[in-house]
C-alpha cells in the first residue's frame, strides 16, 4: 500500500519533502525519547505506555513506540537516512538545524543496546564515507574518523565487548545461541516442506500446535519455511524490481550531477538498511519497518517514471 500510494499519488516536489521531513521528525522524537529512557525520565516519555515493563521486550534497552529496541534502532537509522536525503531540500537556516540535530542519530542508536541496529548505522555511515558525493570528499576524513573511532572503542572495550546491554552488550550471546536454534528449526520445516511451507504466520506453533515458541530471526529463512520456494521466489522477485528501478536510477545521465547520486544512494541505502536488519530480526512483527522499506522502493519507482521529480525536488 505504501509503494502504490507513493508511485501515484505523489504528483510533485512537495509531496517528497513532506514525507521527509516527517520521518525526519519522527527520528528526532525517537531519539530524544531514547535518551530519556535510558536516564529513566519517565514523566517527560510519551506515550507512557513505552516504560510500562508489563508489556513484553523491555529488556532496560530504549525501545521506543515500537516496543522492540531492534526496530527502534532501525527506525532511527531509516529516519537519519531521510534526514540526509533532506539536506539539500531546506533553506540555509534550516539545513543548520538539521546539521545540529544529526548527531542525536548515533546516541539513540546506541541507547537502544541491539547489535543488528549498530550494524544498520555503521553500514549506513559507512556508505555515506565512501560513496556520498560532495565538494570535499568524505572519504578524505576517513582517516580521521576511523582514528576517532579506534580511540573511543579502546576508551570503552571493556564496556563495550560485556554482556551486559546496558554497556554495549556485544560479547552477550544468549541471544545469538537462540538464533542459532531457530536456524536450524527453520532448516528442519524447510527439508519437510519445501514447497508450500508450513502456512504463514505457522512458524511459532509448527512444532506443536497452540503452543506458542518463538520467532523467526531471520525474514528470508523465515518466508522460506513458512511460504516455502514458491513464497520465497516471488519476494526475491519483488526486491529484484526495486533494485532494478535503482539500477535504472543510477543508470540515467543525469546522476553525474552530485545532487542526483546522492539521491539515488539514499534511496538505496533506505532499502537496504531495512533488508540487513531484517537478516537478523522477524520483520513481520513491525508494519512501520515493512512500509519505511516500500516507501523508498516506491520513490524509487516514481523517479525513475517521473525524474522531472526529483529534479524539481533537488
């Protein structure tokens, strides 16, 4: 639904920008929320129900709205990469004030303590370093900022490689042990049913019925299971008409402008993000991921058909 809205009801430059500046909005709030969080300033969190430990996977990590600290830390990265996207859309004045606020991108990410969202930032940071167009290439800083980042990982190794989530938690492997074991869940009810699947929304109970185990970690193994082949094919097929759409994207003349790559890498890297994160969590469970995903591939869509607008946008 988010895709088709945005192939054909977005007629101009506005439409773009609005959309923009809303997920850019929304990922100031959801940092700022983050930081409270993590402070325990309860009063000022809203909703409230966010700190109410009665509703499940609050695990002491900001976890945002979404009640999931995974998806809040995707959401960040997905609304930074909208920011950036609208850097070039605003006045001076406002340009600045964005400037100022992006920093907040990386605090939240790393207030909501989940491995799969410092992976989606850095691969987000990363891409910006080495492919981002601009008058001073960025990638003439790297050195500096991987010199940055050397210290401030040696500063806090000691936090930082614990498990405990509160410091980082990367060393904790719990988790990583239990993904392990749906992998191998998912493997079994593949080999029994490689066709069809178990039926969608199956994988929780296809072991025993009416009682309820955990998640799939993994969206492309979790589709194969559950859709079998034929369901897997025809996603893979979906995604290979959204990269197709950037591809034709990056293919056009007009991405010799600077304007114009950096466009298309954020449309990319919009996508992306989400598909990498969704390697490591059950994307069915969050609608927000699943339409932020559709409303890039949707720009994408209505840019390669109508590049008059992202010329008017740009």
């Amino acid at each position: 639904m988010a895709f088709f809205f945005i192939r054909n009801f977005f007629t101009n430059a506005q439409s773009v920008k609005c959309l923009l500046s809303t997920l850019f909005a929304l990922g100031v709030y959801l940092c700022l929320t983050a930081i409270m969080e993590r402070y325990d300033v309860s009063a000022l969190i809203f909703p409230a129900y966010i700190t109410d430990k009665t509703i499940l996977l609050h695990l002491d990590r900001s976890r945002g709205p979404l009640l999931n600290a995974a998806f809040n830390g995707l959401a960040i990265t997905v609304c930074f990469v909208a920011g950036l996207f609208l850097l070039p859309l605003v006045s001076p004045v406002r340009r600045l004030l964005l400037l100022i606020l992006l920093p907040l991108f990386g605090v939240g990410v790393f207030f909501t303590a989940t491995r799969s969202a410092y992976l989606v930032f850095l691969l987000a940071l990363s891409t910006l370093v080495f492919f981002y167009r601009s008058k001073t290439p960025i990638w003439k800083l790297t050195p500096l900022l991987l010199t940055l980042c050397l210290i401030g990982v040696l500063a806090n190794s000691e936090r930082l490689f614990s498990d405990k989530r509160e410091a980082g938690g990367i060393a904790q492997l719990a988790e990583v042990n239990i993904r392990f074991q749906l992998i191998a869940k998912s493997l079994r009810l593949i080999q029994e049913n490689p066709i069809l699947g178990v039926g969608l929304a199956h994988f929780s109970v296809a072991d025993a019925p009416g009682v309820f185990q955990d998640n799939q970690h993994n969206h492309l193994i979790g589709m194969a299971a559950e859709l079998g082949i034929i369901g897997l094919a025809v996603y893979l097929g979906l995604l290979a008409t959204i990269f197709r759409r950037l591809y034709a994207l990056a293919d056009n003349p007009r991405v010799s402008s600077n304007a114009w790559a950096n466009a298309v890498i954020l449309l990319t890297l919009g996508v992306t993000v989400c598909l990498v994160n969704n390697i490591f969590v059950e994307a069915s469970l969050c609608p927000f991921i699943n339409i932020s995903t559709f409303s890039f591939a949707g720009l994408a869509a209505l840019f390669t058909d109508r590049p008059d607008i992202l010329d008017a946008t740009l």
